[in-house]
C-alpha cells in the first residue's frame, strides 16, 4: 500500500491511495462514513422555550453541530462498560445553554462540562430570539457512530475514483478531442495530443475523447488498485485523524475475525 | 432559520449564512461569495442560494 498525499488541511484532504484492492478501498470510505465513532448531542432537556421553534425542531438542529471529539476520553455508549449504556462521565458529555432575547443564540454558546469538548464551529446560528424570548435548556452528547444517525458521521462527501490511464497512439494531431475534453487536460502539440502528469489525475473518466476520435488512437483506461481520494471531515476529527481511525478501525474489526477464528 | 447542515453531502453550511448575507447584501456576487466562503459543491451552493429566512414572519404569532 502507498499513499501519496496531494492536499492537506484541517478539514479536508485528497491523496493517492495505490497497491491496494477496490474492496479495501471503499472499506476506507465507509469506515470514515459509518464506523469512526464521534459526540454529537443526543438528548435535550428543556426548561425554557418561547423562540419561534418547537422543542423538536431545536434538539434537531442541536443534534447536527459537529462537536470535536477526543476519542481517547470518551468510548461509544452503547459499549461503555462503566454503565453498561446507561449513561455515566465516560461516554457522555453535557452542555448547557441559557439565551435572553434579541439576539441570536449561536453554537459558542453552549457550555460544556469538559472544557476540551467544544462544538467545532463557533458560529453556527441555532436559533434567533426576539424581544422577550427565552432559551434554557442542557444537552448530552454522547459517542455514537455514523451507521446509527448521520449526526454521528464524521467523513463528509468521502469517495475515490480510480487513477486514470490516457493511452494515445497513431495521433493525426485532429485536434477534436482536446475540444470536447470537459477539463480540458488533453493538451496539443505538434506531434499529437497530449496529457500531462498532473492533469491526467483531474480526467473524469468520462470518454468523450474515445467518441470523438474517428481513428480510435485514444484509449482511456484506468488503473484497478490505484485511487484518488477526496474526503472532508465534519470537524469532529482532523481530516488527519479522521482517516487514521479509519484505518484503525479496519485493523480492529480485522483482529476481531481473527480472534473469532481462533476458538474454532 | 437556516439547516444546520447541506441536506446531500452534510456539510455545515448554517456558519457562513451571516457573513454570505451581509456581503451578498452590500451588493457582491453571490456566485463569488459562495466561492470565496469555500462552498464548491452544488448541493451546498443551493443550501445558502435557496434559504428564505421565515424567523421575523412567524415571531409574531406565539
Ligand atoms: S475521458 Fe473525459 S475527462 Fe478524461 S481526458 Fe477524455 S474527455 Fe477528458
Ligand atoms: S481525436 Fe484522436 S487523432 Fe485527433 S488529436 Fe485526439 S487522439 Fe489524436
Ligand atoms: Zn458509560
Ligand atoms: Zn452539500
């Protein structure tokens, strides 16, 4: 397996995965969907309320704010075994929030009872009160994992598609497919078309060239263990080490089978 | 009030409903904001250019 990392930042990441076989691959894309567990505010308790919106519609929007996660502190609920799934301080987190009207009540606004779990961006508004309008009201989080509930997901628009290969033989320099590329990657030169090394990672695998080529001298095709990643994190996690706890929890559920295996 | 996330891909998107407000208000392209806040993906583009803020409509009527 090699990785050869193209973008890098806080939040999002795009690299080259190759040597390695579709099937892991997208067990990489789902683990960073579905099986990286994160926090995210699963139950709301409501003191007061007179905004605009229903008790439901708040929790709902509570629910979706990414909150950075410190997997090393916290275990997923449902396999705590201080509480057997109850609920106790190793698998949960309570915020509170309390808003006077005019305003509007932001994510920075929620208290945390652990000053390192914050929610990952400051400024998402929940809701706006006017005049008079109160909010008061605490939130739990717990660990939950993305196959559950999509506030639980980590990864976000995570996908590959395979490292594309351009083939380009007998060219009469025509000149029709560097027209009807819709990157425009396919370059012209005097001896032919060409596409250069870096581009050829934007090709869609889209064809059009092949179609337009009346004497068939290009062929585009694709390597079958080589893939472009593209995935972002919610925030929950660094882009970083969201795809390493991927990558853990692949090994984990690996070990898992073995283990199994070894009582028969 | 604007959806915490982008209903596709889940992307939060309700974090830049202030600033892409504010600047589309001043009189800046809102194909340019949308661009410049990083919002490259079409389903999240038609989060912020679809939203109708209804919050001052229904306050009245508790
Ligand atoms: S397959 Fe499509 S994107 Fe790729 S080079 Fe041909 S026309 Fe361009
Ligand atoms: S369409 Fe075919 S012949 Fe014409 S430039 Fe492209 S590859 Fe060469
Ligand atoms: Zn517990
Ligand atoms: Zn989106």
């Amino acid at each position: 397996m090699e990785v050869d990392i193209l973008e890098l930042s806080d939040r999002s990441a795009k690299f080259v995965l190759s040597k390695v076989s579709t099937s892991f691959a997208n067990g990489i894309r789902r683990a960073m969907i579905a099986d990286v567990p994160t926090l995210a505010i699963e139950y709301v308790n409501l003191y007061d309320n007179t905004s605009v919106l229903y008790d439901e519609q708040l929790a709902l929007r509570l629910s979706l704010i990414p909150i950075v996660t410190d997997a090393e502190t916290y275990v997923p609920q449902a396999e705590c075994d201080v509480c057997g799934g109850e609920g106790c301080p190793a698998c949960e987190v309570s915020l509170t929030l309390s808003a006077e009207g005019p305003g509007t009540v932001y994510s920075r606004d929620l208290i945390s009872s652990d000053p390192k779990i914050q929610p990952a961006d400051p400024t998402i508004p929940i809701v706006e009160l006017k005049k008079g309008q109160k909010l008061v009201l605490e939130a739990v989080a717990h660990m939950g994992y993305g196959r559950d509930s999509v506030k639980w997901q980590a990864g976000v628009a995570c996908g590959y598609k395979n490292v594309p290969v351009i083939n380009i033989q007998n060219c009469d320099a025509c000149g029709h497919c560097a027209a009807e590329c819709p990157k425009g990657i396919i370059r012209f030169e005097e001896s032919g078309a060409k596409v250069s090394e870096e581009d050829i990672l934007k090709c869609s695998l889209c064809r059009l060239c092949e179609q337009v080529c009346d004497i068939h001298a290009i062929k585009v095709d694709f390597d079958e263990n080589a893939f472009v990643f593209t995935m972002e994190s919610d925030g929950s996690y660094t882009a970083r080490d969201l795809a390493i706890n991927a990558a853990n929890v692949i090994k984990g559920k690996a070990e898992e089978i073995l283990s199994i295996l070894d009582q028969f | 009030m604007i959806p915490v996330r982008c209903f596709s891909c889940g992307k939060v998107i309700s974090n830049y409903w202030d600033e892409y407000k504010r600047r589309v208000g001043d009189g800046e392209d809102a194909a340019a904001v949308l661009d410049d806040l990083g919002i490259t993906r079409y389903c999240c583009r038609r989060m912020i250019l679809s939203h109708v803020e209804l919050v001052d409509v229904l306050s009245p009527y508790q």
